[in-house]
C-alpha cells in the first residue's frame, strides 16, 4: 500500500511572526475544507482570490469622493485599496505581523461599495430600509462568502475565517444575530460577545483611516475644492509643510504638497507603529485569540490622535460637504434611486440570472436581489443602466469640469 507523504496545512511563513500574529498554519479555516495549495500559504491564497475576483476588477471605476469620469488622477476604490494596503503592510511588518493577512484584508475591505461612494451606499439603504437596510461592509462579506461566482464547490470565494473577520469590520446588533444564527462561532459573533478581531484587522482600520485622510487632501487639491490657506489651518498639514519649507525653502505647488503628506503619513504610520507596539508589551498577548480578548492594540498616540481627528473634521466640513460634491452626491443618490425603482417593479430590466434569482428567492427576495445588483455596478455601468432606462443624463456639470 502506498502512503501519502502528509503535507502541512500551510508553508511556514517567511519571517518569523510574533507570537501574538496570526499565523496561516493556525487559521480557523475555510467554510468549506479544502486541500492546501502550497507554495502560498493560506492567507496568501485569500489575497490571490480576491485579486483575481470580479469585484476587485470592478472597484477601478467606483467612486471614492470624486465620481470617476470627472478626472482619471483621483483616486479610485481600487487606488484606495491599494494604499491601505501598502501603509497596512508597512506597519504590519514593523510588528512581525502577518503582512499576507493585512493584504488580503485591505484589498477586501471595499468590496461592498456601491457606485458613487457613500452617496450610493446612503441612497441603497434608504431603498432597503422596510428589507433590512444595506452597509457596505456586511455587503463586502457577501461579496466574498456569496457572490462571486468563480468556483465550482462553492459560492464566493471561501475565503478564510481570519480574512472574513477582517472584512466585516462593524455590525449593528441586528444583523450580527441573524449572520450568528447563520453561522455560530463565525467573524459575527463578537459583535455579540464583544471582543477584538485579530491584530492584522485592526491595523487595517487604521491604515485605511491614515490612507484616505492623506488622499482625499491631495484629490480635494487637485480638484481646486481645497486651497493652500485651507489645508494650513489644520495643525497636522501646517506642522509637515512648515517642516518641508524649512529644508526646501521656495518649494511649491504639487511638490510642496507631495513632500507635506509623505511626511505626514510616515509620521502617522511610525506613530501607530510606535503606540501598538507599546501597547502588545504592555499587556503581552500570549498569541491571536488573547489579542481577541483584549481591548484594542493597534492605536494611535493620544496627541496624533487628536491630529488626525482635526484632519478628518476639516476634511468633513471643507470637501464631503463641499457644495460641488453635495452637488454630484443628490444627482447619485436619484441614480441608485431610480435604478431601484425600476429594477424592483420590472425584474426582466436586469440580465437574466439576477431576475430569474429574484423570481427563485435565491440571494433572498427581489429588493435583495437588486440591491446587490446595484452594488456591484461600477460609476460608469449605473450611469449607462440610468441613461437606458430613463433617457436621462446625470452629471452634465461633472463632465463638463473634466473636459475643461
Ligand atoms: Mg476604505
């Protein structure tokens, strides 16, 4: 009889983790068994399937502040995800935490996001308000665990239970009780018992917190919504722009601004590194599940803290709520509206596998139905569908700017 020589679970990572990282040789597994796939690690494969997901492909043309035709240099979903997960991975390997994991994670945590940034998510919940609402991290999850349509064992992608609770980042009382009767034990039941995701899921939160502050100053800039006297009332910018003068006196412009925000966010990212790792001395989680047990490890200091939150106010009051964004977000969230409207009272206007799901009660009833429908659209996509189906053009003044 011939023997099988037993493989491990997953390779040993590269670089020694901390004890307190997770470690893909002690994931909490798949919904699904399946056979490693060596050389990657587990958490390794996560990442590979979200990249080569439908999805991931689909967040280059979804808003972040700035709807996607009104200039190709703002940044996108996926540039988003991207720069969350390079400060994600900076950090994560200045702890000797799973820098994989913290990959996947971040190019996951926007899977959910309808067009038009959260002008289409506010617009989708309004629509699904008597069904049970929508938000776009549980949508991210079931993007992940439902959606996706690669696999022939599964649906989803199957990911791994460390990645899924990463994705799933908040959880209002309600939907945590019904994700746990679906699945006991899974990345909702601490939103029930209380408690922590893993290290590397914290750490993204924060990356993704630093990553769009940083960005959406350079976009809002670009776009001419923000000036040069705005920014330097906030303490942060003003601190790392008079630092930048100092050492480059004359410098200007784009450059000016450039050299202001890498400086800022190495100083965050070298602050949360700092913090964190203070704070896992201070309490020495002996592994993963003690850091679950514990309040959050990943911070930043108090006085950055503070900086960032100014940051993000200003941002708040100066850009999202500037009368041009205010402007496209009304024209987006009539856009999800209709679609919604239309979809709902005429199934057949969507491709037949969404109306025949709608008609099966696959995916749940038909709002469900559409509202996933709608999530996956990208910008362009919604606009197209609106334009077909009520002859008319939204955005003509966005268009306009982004010709001029
Ligand atoms: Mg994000």
């Amino acid at each position: 009889m011939t023997t099988v020589a037993q493989q491990p679970l997953s390779p040993p990572y590269p670089c020694a983790l901390a004890p307190w990282a997770s470690d893909p040789q002690k994931s909490r597994g798949r919904r699904v068994p399946e056979p490693p796939s060596p050389p990657r690690n587990e958490h390794q494969r996560d990442r590979d399937r979200i990249v080569h997901s439908t999805a991931f492909r689909r967040l280059v043309y979804k808003t972040q502040v700035f709807i996607n035709h009104e200039g190709d240099l703002f940044r996108t979903r996926l540039t988003h995800s991207l720069e969350v997960a390079q400060l994600g991975r900076s950090a994560a390997r200045a702890l000797r935490l799973n820098e994989d994991l913290v990959e996947a994670i971040a190019l996951a945590h926007d899977l959910g996001h309808t067009p038009f940034g959260h002008a289409g998510q506010d617009a989708l919940h309004e629509c699904m308000r008597e069904h049970g609402g929508f938000e776009h991290n549980l949508q991210s999850l079931r993007v992940v665990d439902e959606l996706e349509a690669r696999y022939a064992a599964f649906d989803g992608l199957n990911l791994c239970f460390e990645t899924r609770e990463g994705i799933l980042k908040h959880c209002g009382a309600r939907n945590a009780a019904r994700l746990v009767q679906a699945e006991p034990h899974g990345p909702a039941q601490r939103f029930i018992n209380g408690g922590q995701p893993s290290l590397e899921a914290q750490l993204v939160n924060l990356a993704d917190e630093l990553a769009y502050s940083a960005h959406d100053i350079d976009d809002g800039v670009r776009s001419g919504l923000l000036d040069e006297d705005q920014i330097m009332q906030v303490p942060l910018l003003h601190h790392w722009q008079t630092q930048t003068l100092q050492e480059h006196p004359g410098l200007l412009g784009r450059r000016l601004l450039g050299e202001t925000l890498r400086r800022m966010l190495s100083a965050q990212v070298h602050d949360l590194v700092h913090c964190t790792q203070s704070a896992v001395q201070a309490l020495a989680p002996t592994n993963s599940d003690a850091v679950r047990a514990l309040p959050p490890l990943a911070a930043l200091s108090t006085a950055m803290r503070l900086q960032t939150t100014q940051l993000k106010h200003f941002l708040f009051e100066a850009l999202y709520r500037h009368p041009q964004v205010q402007q496209v977000t009304d024209q987006a969230k009539t856009v999800v509206t209709e679609l919604f409207r239309v979809y709902t009272e005429d199934p057949l206007q969507m491709p037949l596998e969404h109306a025949q799901a709608a008609r099966s009660g696959q995916h749940q009833a038909l709002p469900r139905t559409v509202a996933d429908y709608i999530a996956g659209m990208t910008d362009r996509f919604a606009l197209r569908e609106y334009l077909r189906l009520t002859g008319r053009q939204p955005f003509a003044d966005a268009l306009q700017r982004s010709a001029q």
